[in-house]
C-alpha cells in the first residue's frame, strides 16, 4: 500500500469512527432520558408545566405598534 491508498483507508475508518461515536452517544443519551428519570422529576415537570399553563400571557393584551 502506498502513501495515496493510505489516505483513502484513513478517510474511511475515520468516517466509520465518527459515525459509530455518534451513535454511541445518541445511544447514551437516549438511555439515560428513558431509564436515569425519577418519578419525582416526573411529578415536578407536570406540576411546573401546569403551573405555566394557568399563568396569563403577557403578550396576550399588548398593542400592536406599527408605522
């Protein structure tokens, strides 16, 4: 193998390289969302979205300015 075919072989195992990293990490992320999420995070998201739901929107009643 010559010096110009290495270059091709490297470019390959670093795409291979890069793509698996990639979904490797996706992998993680994705496990850790799913299984590492307590019930308590659970309850406390819902009530703080509830809680933003009720709140009245301070854009709702603003003027409109124009030219």
């Amino acid at each position: 193998m010559t010096s110009g075919e290495a270059g091709g072989w490297l470019w390959i195992l670093i795409d291979i390289g890069a793509v698996l990293l990639l979904a490797i990490a996706l992998g993680y992320g994705v496990w850790n969302w799913r299984v590492r999420r307590s019930p308590a995070a659970d309850r406390l998201r819902d009530r703080k979205t509830v809680e933003l739901h009720q709140q009245r929107d301070p854009d709702e009643g603003a003027p409109l300015k124009g030219p």
